[in-house]
C-alpha cells in the first residue's frame, strides 16, 4: 500500500551556499538560518571538530565535501530544513555533497587563498547567483524562490481534525489529499491522550509520529492540538467548505483499533512478528496491546 507523493520535484531541504572563502557565505547563512529554522554546518565549525583529520588537498576536500554532505543528509530526513556553507570548489565536491538547492554568492573574483583560487571551478548549476546587495537583500532573493515550500498562514489552509492512535497509512493519505486540494494542511489532534484504552498516546507521540512519517510534505503541515472537539457547529456559510474525504476502500479498512491490537502495522500490512515488530513509518517499536507484546 502505497502514498503517491504531491511534490512534482524533490523538496529543497538540503541547501549548499558555496562560493570563494570572503564571499559572504556565512553572512548569509546567520541570516537564513533562523528563518528557515534549519540545522547549520559550517564549514570552519566542523573542520575543526569532526573534520580535524583533513588538510585542503583536492582529495581531501573532496572527502570534506562528501561529510557536509552527509550530516545535512542525516539532518533533512525528516523534511527540515539544513544549511550548509563552505567553498565547495570543484564539480566533483558539489556532486558529492549532492544539494537539492544551490546558492553561489559569487562577489570576488579572488579569496584570500590563492590554491583555493586556482583549484575553484565555476558552477554551471545553481539556484540562485548571488552578485550584488545586501545580505538582507540576498536573504530576500532567497526567501522568494523557497517560498513555496514554506507555512503561509494566510494560505488556503486544509483543516484535519482527529485522535490518530496511531497516525498511519489512512491518515496519510488524508493529509496528503488535503494538502493536494487546499495548498497546505493543519493537523489539529484532539487532546485525549490517556483517557482511555482506545487513546494511550500523549500529543507530543502523536505529533512526532505525525512528522516522521510525512517528511515529503514538508512545510506544508501543522499539527496543533485541540481541546477534545465532539461538535463541529456553524451558523452561516462564511467561506469555508466542509466535506468527507472518500478513500479507497483499501485505505478504509485500515483501523488504529486493529493497529493498537498489533494486527497490522501502520503501512496497513499484516504483522509478521519474525521481522522483530518495527513500525514501518518510525522504525520504532509498533504499538502493541500490553496483552500482545
């Protein structure tokens, strides 16, 4: 059972600004950071914890290159954003980092290093050049093109209201039809963690299972909690639409109850208790009855 992807292209999360050492790449960086809420690698910061052991040789560049871009990798799993700004000089070190989004701030035409000078190769893939302004212009500049990506609360926004003990597959599907109808969805989980037998999990579960299972949406979820909503009313229309969304009937048969039971996973599939019972979304234990486990 499967969830096709509303992203047409793959979600910028893994973003490189490179240029020549003095160019304004760290300047930049301070300020996108933040605004993304993004995890930042610096190149100098990690040279001198993680990447004590290389020099500045091509290879070993090269290998630097290829660890930035791994820890940026390791940090965007889950659909954040990551940050990372160093010279990245040649072809094949870009390559190997491997950015979904590429800055070149090119401002000089010579840094202060004059092997990195004859080493740097002029990109012919990027994003977005950066060659003029201020960094509060760049940051600008920037901001526009990923605005896309971003939470707008002033979008069309869909609402999704429920328990989600556990969020799975069916759920997913929802939030992915939402987002593919209205632009952006709010997960609004009603608080009833504990109640019952029927809502053992806290909102804070919820919500982080909410977000490590949907990391192709990226910014284009919220998930907020809600006093325990038994009634929807209104009183005249004031332009918004209410509507049940129809699933498959595949999907449908997919049950939190049966989840909860340790009947089937959150993919929907029957357990098979000889794959050591992992939760195909988190890679964590998967919620078991006491009784079951």
């Amino acid at each position: 059972m499967e969830i096709i992807l509303l992203m047409n292209t793959p979600l910028k999360r893994k973003i490189l600004i490179m240029g020549l050492p003095g160019s304004g790449k760290t300047t930049l960086a301070e300020l996108l950071v933040p605004k993304l809420k993004a995890v930042w690698f610096n190149a100098d910061a990690i040279r001198s914890e993680i990447s004590k052991d290389l020099g500045f040789t091509e290879e070993d560049r090269l290998e630097h290159a290829r660890r930035m871009g791994k820890l940026c990798e390791f940090s965007s799993k889950y659909g954040s954003f990551s940050v990372a700004d160093f010279v990245c000089p040649t072809k094949k070190a870009r390559e190997l980092f491997n950015a979904d989004f590429t800055i070149w701030v090119n401002r000089i035409d010579e840094g202060r290093f004059e092997d990195t000078n004859k080493m740097f190769e002029r990109p012919d893939r990027y994003d977005i050049e950066l060659t003029d302004g201020t960094p509060e212009e760049w940051l600008q500049q920037v901001l526009e093109v990923l605005s896309p990506e971003m939470w707008n609360n002033q979008a069309p926004t869909a609402l999704l209201i429920g328990r989600y003990q556990p969020f799975h597959v069916g759920h997913k599907t929802l939030v992915a039809e939402a987002i593919k109808r209205s632009g952006q969805c709010c997960i609004a989980l009603r608080d009833v963690g504990g109640m019952d037998s029927s809502n053992p999990y806290n909102f804070e579960k919820v919500k982080s299972e909410i977000e490590l299972a949907c990391p192709e949406f990226g910014n284009k979820i919220k998930v907020v909690e809600l006093p325990n909503i038994t009634d929807v009313f209104y009183g005249r229309g004031v332009g918004y639409n209410i509507e049940q969304l129809e699933l498959s009937k595949e999907i449908q048969e997919v049950s939190a109850t049966k989840i909860r039971k340790g009947e089937i996973n959150q993919k929907g599939e029957k357990i098979n208790y000889n794959t050591g019972g992992k939760n195909p979304f988190t890679g964590d234990g998967l919620h078991l009855s006491k009784s079951e486990k």
